[in-house]
C-alpha cells in the first residue's frame, strides 16, 4: 500500500474555504490532557506512549501491564482472542485492566486504531501546530493523528469534510459498521478492489439502507472474511460498532497486511518445556517465558486452548515484550518433522549408528536430543542396547534436519525412575507407574527376586497403593525393586496397646506390634460416645481398644476408629462396698447384677471433676450407695469415678411420673426425675416439655446424685449472625421469629470456616451464616457457612447438581444428593427442578447438609436517576403508589452483558433488571 506524503491543505482559494482554527499540542495542559485519555468513551482506543510525559502514572495500561486480560473481558467472551492478541501487540489499550468492550466507538478512536495497526502512529507530528477548518470538531489530543489518516489516505477528504457529515462533532460521532469496513479497507491498501465492487448489490437484507459509497468497502470486507452478517442477514449500515467488534475487525485483518509487529514473531516451534518455549524464526532461536497469564488460541478457531494442545514442532505466532510470551497462536498444528527407523549399533560421542537397509547409517545428536523407552520414558543413551529397533524423529524446519527424538521401538529396558503407582494386578504380578514425565508403563515382578520397601520396611505387594509416590528399577524389563517414598493415606487396623500424648502402640492380629507418630489433632470416633477426646480410648497390654487407623503419606495417625471393646462399661453403677485392704470394689448395675474389681495404682480416679492417684482418698469416697461410673476389663478396674454427669441423648419424658429417661454413652437407659433447671440457646426460662427427644444432652447431677441439677441441651445449629464486635469478641445472632439473641462470648470458642480452616472473628459479617455449636445456652465452636450469589449457570435436576456463576465471573458447582430447599417469594419448594438458568440467586448449606437455595426477586423499571447521597437507584413510576426508591448493596453488579458498569454510566430512561435480596438491589442488568 502506497502512501502520499507532505502536509494537507484544508484552506486557500482552490481548496475547501473554511475559518481555521489552531491549536499546539505542546500547549495541551496536563489535567485536559489526562482528562481525554482516561476520561468517556475514548480509554480503550487512548495512546499511551505520546502522551506519557503529560499523564504520567496515570496512563492507560495494556492487557499485559494489568497483568493479564482485562477483567471486563472474561474467559471464553465470543472476542477474547482478538481483543487479547491486539493488546498484546499495543494495538488496543485499556485502563484500570478494564477494556468496556461493549461501548461504541468514536470516529477519531477508529482512526487512532488504524494507524497503529498500520504502523504509523510513529509518523504523527505533536510538536508542530495543527489546523482543522472550525465546524470540523475533534477531540484535542486526536488531531493531529486525523491529520496524518488524511495525508496518509486513510480518510477520504471530500467525503468526511462534506457539509452534511459536519452537523455534529466529527471525532465523537459513534463510528458506524459501513464508516470502519471503509476505514479498514482503505488501511489494507485495498481501495482498488472497493472500486470494483461498488457497483455490486451486497446480498443483504438490509441493502437499499447501505450508503452507496460504502457499497464496495463492505462487499471487500465481507470477500475477505473481516466483517460478517447480522442475525436475519442484516448487515445494520448505520449500526454502531463496539470496541470488542472494532479489535475483531482488525485483528482478522491482520492475515491480510504483509506488515511485522515489533512484539510478534512467527516460526515453529523446537522445544516447550520447563516454562519456556523456543521458536525458530527467521533463521534464528528464540526463547520465551510462558506464565499463568500467557493466551493460547488457534488460528482455526475464536476460543481459547491449553498449553496442553499445543505440541513441539509445531508453528505459531508469539507475541510478548522481553521475551515473555502474552499471547500463543497455533497455526498450524501439522508436525514439521520426518521420521526414520532402524536398528541401532552403537553410540559414539556425537553421532548414533543405525543399521538400515541401506547400510550402516549416521545420524548426530547433541544435549537436547531426548531419547525414549518403548514406554516414552526418558532414558540416558547409553542404556539403549545393541540390536533394538529405534525410530529417529527430524526437524524439517531449520535445514540442518536435526535428530530431535530418539525411541527404542523394542528391546531392553534398564533403567531407575521416579514416579507413581498407578495400578497393581496381583495375579498377572504386574505394575503400572506413572513416571515423573507423565508417561504411564508397566512391568512385572518376579517373586523371590524382586524388593518392595516402604520406610526401610519390607512390604507386600498388594500393600502399594495407587497413588503412592515411589522409586523404581527395571532390569532386564523386569521390576528388581519398588521403594516407596511418599505413600498415600492407608488403613490398619489392631489393638491399643500402648498410648501416649504423641505415639501410639498397637498389635495387629498376627501378634506383631508397630509404633505411629500421632497427627497434630487425630479424629476420634466411639461409637455410642458424643464428641470423644484422646483419654476416651482404651489402651491396654490385653484388653485394649480394637481400632482401625488411618495414616497419612507420612505414617502419622490422623484418625482413630473404635471398631470393638473389650470392656465393660457401667454408667451411674451404685457402691455396695470398697475395702480398703484388698482393694475390691463391689457394686451393682442398673440392673441389680453385683460385679466386683479390683483398684490398682494404674486405675484412672476421680470425683468432683478432680483426678487423684490415691488409692486412700478415691477410697474414702466410695461409699455405700454413691454412683459411680466404672469401667474395667475382666477384674481390673480401668477407671472409678465418682459419677457427676450423664451425657447421652433424651429418648422419652412422662410428664404423669415426672421423669425422663436418657439414653447414655454405652446404650445404657437412666430414668431420673424431671431436673430442676433447663439450660437451651435460644429459650429463657426453658421447661423439659421444650426439649425435643432424641436430642443430645447433658445432664449434670446435684451434690447427692439422685436428681439431675440442670439438663444441658447440646447439639448445632445454623445461625445468622446479627452484629459482630471483634474487639470483645462477642457476637449476636437473629433467633427463630426474627428476635436478636442475647451477646455469644467466642473468646475461648475455636473459629473455623467449611474447609475446617482456623478463622478471625473480625473475618466475619452480620448477615453472615454460621454453624454453632452449643453445650446448653454456652457455645462450645463455631464454623462460618460458605454463600454464593449469582446466576444459575446449568441445573441437572435427575442428577441433583447446579452451577452458579458468581457475581465475580467464577463458576462454581453444587451437589444437592443431601437434599434441597428452594425459596422463592416466600414459598418453599424441595425439588431442584424449581429453579433455572435465569434465576439470581444465593445459595448456602444448612446445619443438615441441605442446599438452601434463595432466588431473588426482580423488577423491571426505567432508570431515572442515581443518588449517590444515599445510594439509591430512582426509577420512573407508572403510578403514584409505585415504590421508586431502591437502596444498592455495597457490592452490586451492574453491567450490560458481559460488561460491568459503574451505575453513574445509566442514562434516563434506560431500560433495567434489578435483583433483589433482603430489599437490597444485588444485581442490575442494564437492557
């Protein structure tokens, strides 16, 4: 494309006679000149590299220098590619990461575009005066680039300085679909073949409204693949065009221009790995860093791919200052190699002897050549044994038809490896490993031969677990030996023999014993046993607990399970005697049935909530008729204490005899009379007919044992929290029927949130929900409940899942298998059927596991004002008892599309959607 160059003339008697007006670029002040870079339409298309000494740190920022793309232009948005690959090149720019690609385009933004897409933009002079006739209005700062499009024969004199294009300002009219195909044809040189079209009818249905001037620039534009059809095959002449369709436009354009970018450079590929991509281009290596934020597409298709499908010897184009790649596109995904095959013969330095039909052929090699297994693990050269058939994989890229890959066909495998056990069959005694470069091969064992260890300790076979990280060696292509190194969670199961506040010592059925390092805070579980503890479980030389351990990859124990005692249990048992001298306690069960065991200095004592290891002042105390709960194997009592309380669960109340029965830890029934008091959250003055039955309880017993004194109600509940006052770590929470509870103290409470990840009190927010814990009316833990808010992405009702696209752009998925509670307007619904992809949102577990899904409820209305006094939307009313006033919620979403707005950018008598929860605008959605 040719250029003409020298100054226009816009004045003089054979010219166009307009009043001038001047202006020196120099003369722009600062606060005007930041004013039209970051200020209304123009922040996208600004420059910011001839401005720089006027804005400063205020300029606007690439895709790249905001660190990735632009935060209004999400993954998988139908013109990512486009808009991500120009900011790469510096074509287009935004500011704030924000691009706004659904915001029309001016004219003079358009022609800034152009130019740098031409590269030319460098040819624009800021320094000199500037004259534009008076009625041909442009923005300041873009003069003098509509200068240089006009001499530059980017812009039609005659057509754009014409009286009826002048009725408005020139530079801030929205640039129009037909107006940019002219502008776009015109900078790929392309005005002859316009010409030629301009007297062709367009094929569209809106024809008769395309200006007869534009006909020919659409005709080439839509021949060459730039611009294309609206739904019912309009093409909307006038229609103006978007910053997201302006980057497409260009961006396709680009496969037509012969012109190279400073930052874009085109080859093949000849290595990827570690991070880094090496091109061969132009006769030369170059190597680029690839990060999180690096873009890879294809030149086949608009969505974005994985570094995963983009394979070595490949070409690409990268585009990336300082050679880290921003931006990877495949064009062409064919393998630019030839392949050989042979049998190798030896290795000297250098070179491979290969045995080919042909004779005895030489291939080089050098440090980067890579060579295989028959299970594409990497493998040293040396290890290749004579007489196995290889295959040799060339570049044909480069010229020198250098030997890239080298892999053994078939033959002997020697070798050690790191990796994974992916699978273990016993019968055909064979294994599959993953290995540390992804490949997956298998080998067999030999019995007698072959060494599995873990730890230094000699194991089994069928003790490897998949996923189990180990070290392996193959010789002969047969496994010698598997060493594990980081294994996986695994199972054992034995009986406590040996306990203490670190290890414990248990014997597994064949009668050997083992030692395991305790976790930091193991998970109990006894059956029948609410909330066990570490002092709960038995441990004994031969009557210890039966238990199943679970241990970590490093053999610590994380959790202990009861499967089994070898005890006997006695909740509030009745004294008949001690003696002193042989230290036989006799005593009789809830069922009269007299049992007799024996005191010792190892017996567990205590009374009144105080432990003793006096065999004298525990004996003192057992007198006839005290209750007492013990616990002991065959004749040795285990532990004696003084019974103070009972923790079980209220399975029945007579209301006629006045009693209740309690169901208590080793199944055992208690029936006592009504207790004096009742301590419950949530109920003052609480009396037992409140309680519901089968709840967990505590009962704790007055100074004679024979009534309960208070009957604690246990157990948690979900909770929303009303104020939170961090700095005396107290909080109060809305009670059923909306009343506020009295202050919680969460001083000594742990704090968790649903991953079981310690949290702060100041984390966390009234209106929030939380899972309480309570041990009557005193928290006993507390764990904050996860909340999602947006729009309903997919809803599977027959497999109980949905996904809900949050309002940060994150989509996140649900299983409701436990159950769902769906609110909408005030009805309940339990069936996931009841919500859609339209539905707003909020959704929330309860205390049970059930999804509580809230919808929220919407209006549409027409935009009138935003108060920002009190951040309320006004909108028009229809009649005089509308509500018009709505308060915003301090994170609402508003946006068009995919586009978030500020809600100062709704005009009057905008058409919008607003979402509601709890009376608070969430969402609007501008129409």
């Amino acid at each position: 494309m040719s250029h003409r160059e020298g100054n226009i003339e816009l004045s003089g008697p054979k010219r166009i006679k307009r009043t001038v007006q001047s202006y020196s670029v120099k003369a722009v002040s600062a606060v005007l000149a930041g004013a039209m870079v970051l200020g209304g339409a123009g922040t996208a298309f600004a420059d910011n590299s001839s401005t720089g000494a006027t804005v400063g740190a205020a300029a606007p920022q690439t895709a790249v220098q905001a660190g990735g793309i632009f935060s209004d232009v999400k993954t998988g948005f139908w013109a990512e590619k486009h808009i991500y690959k120009l900011a790469t090149q510096g074509i287009v720019v935004g500011n704030n990461g924000l691009f706004r690609p659904g915001d029309s385009v001016t004219q003079q933004e358009a022609v800034l575009m152009a130019l740098r897409f031409m590269k030319l933009q460098g040819n624009v002079n800021t320094s000199a005066d500037v004259a534009l006739p008076n009625d041909f209005l442009v923005t300041n700062y873009y003069k003098p680039y509509v200068i240089l499009a006009f001499q530059q024969g980017l812009l039609d004199k005659t057509t754009e300085m014409a009286a009826d294009n002048l009725k408005n300002s020139w530079g801030e009219r929205k640039a129009s679909r037909e107006w940019v195909a002219e502008l776009l044809i015109r900078a790929l040189g392309k005005g002859a073949s316009a010409s030629a079209a301009a007297g062709k009818p367009t094929g569209f249905a809106d024809d008769a409204k395309v200006s007869a001037n534009k006909r020919g620039y659409i005709n080439t534009a839509v021949e060459l693949g730039l611009a294309n059809g609206l739904t019912g095959n309009r093409f909307d002449p006038q229609g103006a065009v978007t910053r997201a369709q302006l980057a497409t436009f260009f961006s396709r354009a680009e496969a037509h221009n012969t012109l190279d970018y400073d930052n874009t450079f085109k080859g093949t590929i000849s290595s990827l790995k570690d991070g880094k991509l090496s091109l061969y281009s132009n006769g030369g290596a170059l190597e680029f860093t690839l990060n999180a934020n690096t873009a890879y597409f294809t030149s086949s298709s608009e969505n974005r791919i994985s570094l995963n499908e983009i394979q070595p010897y490949t070409k690409v184009t990268v585009i990336g200052a300082t050679y880290n790649a921003s931006y990877v596109e495949l064009t062409d995904p064919a393998l630019q190699v030839e392949q050989a095959e042979g049998v190798f013969t030896k290795l000297t330095p250098g070179i491979i002897w290969v045995d080919s039909a042909n004779g005895y052929d030489q291939y080089g090699y050098d440090a980067a050549t890579a060579f295989l297994d028959v299970n594409g693990a990497v493998i040293q050269p040396s290890s290749i044994t004579a007489g196995s058939k290889i295959t040799l994989l060339r570049e044909t890229f480069s010229g020198s038809r250098k030997v890239v890959k080298v892999q053994v066909t078939s033959g002997i495998v020697n070798k050690t490896a790191k990796g994974t056990v992916q699978s273990v069959d016993a019968a055909a005694k064979s294994i599959t490993f993953k290995n540390a470069d992804g490949t997956v091969e298998s080998f067999k064992w030999e019995d007698g031969t072959t060494l599995f260890s873990s730890q230094s300790t000699i194991i089994q076979p069928a003790e490897l677990k998949t996923g189990a990280a180990v070290s392996y060696t193959i010789k002969d292509n047969v496994i010698r030996s598997v060493e594990v190194t980081s294994g996986v969670e695994r199972i054992v199961k034995g009986f406590i023999y040996e306990l203490t506040d670190s290890t414990i010592v248990y014997q597994k059925s064949d009668g050997s014993r083992e030692v395991n390092l305790l976790a930091a805070t193991p998970a109990i579980v006894i059956p029948n046993v609410t909330s066990p503890v570490m002092t709960d479980l038995i441990a004994d030389k031969t009557g210890g607990d039966n238990v199943q351990l679970t241990l970590n990859s490093s053999d610590q124990v994380t959790k202990i399970e009861v499967l089994s005692r070898q005890i006997e249990q006695h909740t509030a048992a009745t004294v008949v005697d001690y003696n002193s001298k042989t230290q036989y306690l006799t005593f009789t069960d809830n069922n009269g049935k007299a049992h007799v065991v024996k005191l010792d200095e190892k017996t567990k004592m205590a009374y009144g909530g105080l432990i003793t290891t006096s065999l004298t002042t525990m004996g003192a105390r057992l007198t006839e008729n005290r209750k007492i709960d013990v616990t002991s194997i065959n004749e040795r009592a285990m532990s004696v204490e003084l019974t103070t309380k009972y923790t079980g669960t209220l399975t029945a109340i007579n209301t006629t005899s006045r009693t209740v029965v309690l169901k208590v830890g080793n199944g055992q029934l208690l029936t006592m009379s009504y207790p004096s008091s009742i301590d419950m959250f949530g109920k003052s003055g609480a009396a037992i007919t409140d309680v519901p039955l089968n709840v967990p309880v505590t009962a704790v017993l007055s100074n004679n044992q024979d009534t309960i004194s208070i009957l604690r109600v246990t157990g948690s509940t979900q909770l929303e929290i009303a104020t939170v006052n961090a700095n005396t770590n107290k909080m109060t929470v809305k009670l059923e029927g909306g009343s506020t509870s009295s202050e919680l103290n969460l001083l000594s409470v742990p704090l968790t949130n649903e991953a079981g990840q310690k949290i702060a009190l100041s984390e966390l927010r009234a209106g929030d929900f939380v899972n309480i814990a309570f041990d009557g009316s005193t928290p006993v833990s507390l764990q904050s409940v996860k909340q999602v808010a947006g729009q309903v992405s997919a809803v599977d009702a027959a497999a109980g899942t949905f996904s809900v696209k949050d309002y940060a752009g994150a989509s996140q998925s649900f299983n409701a298998s436990a159950g769902v509670r769906i609110m909408r307007d005030g009805v309940a619904s339990t069936a996931l059927s009841g919500i859609s992809t339209s539905d707003r949102v909020w959704v929330r577990k309860d205390a049970g596991g059930v999804m509580i899904i809230s919808v929220f409820s919407q209006l549409n209305r027409t935009f009138a004002r935003y108060e920002s006094a009190t951040n309320e939307v006004l909108t028009k009313r229809a009649t005089l008892n509308d509500n018009y006033k709505f308060v915003l919620a301090p994170n609402v979403y508003i946006h068009q599309g995919d586009t978030t707005l500020p809600v100062q950018s709704l005009k009057e008598n905008d058409n919008i959607i607003m979402y509601f929860n709890n009376d608070k605008v969430v969402e609007i959605v501008k129409q």
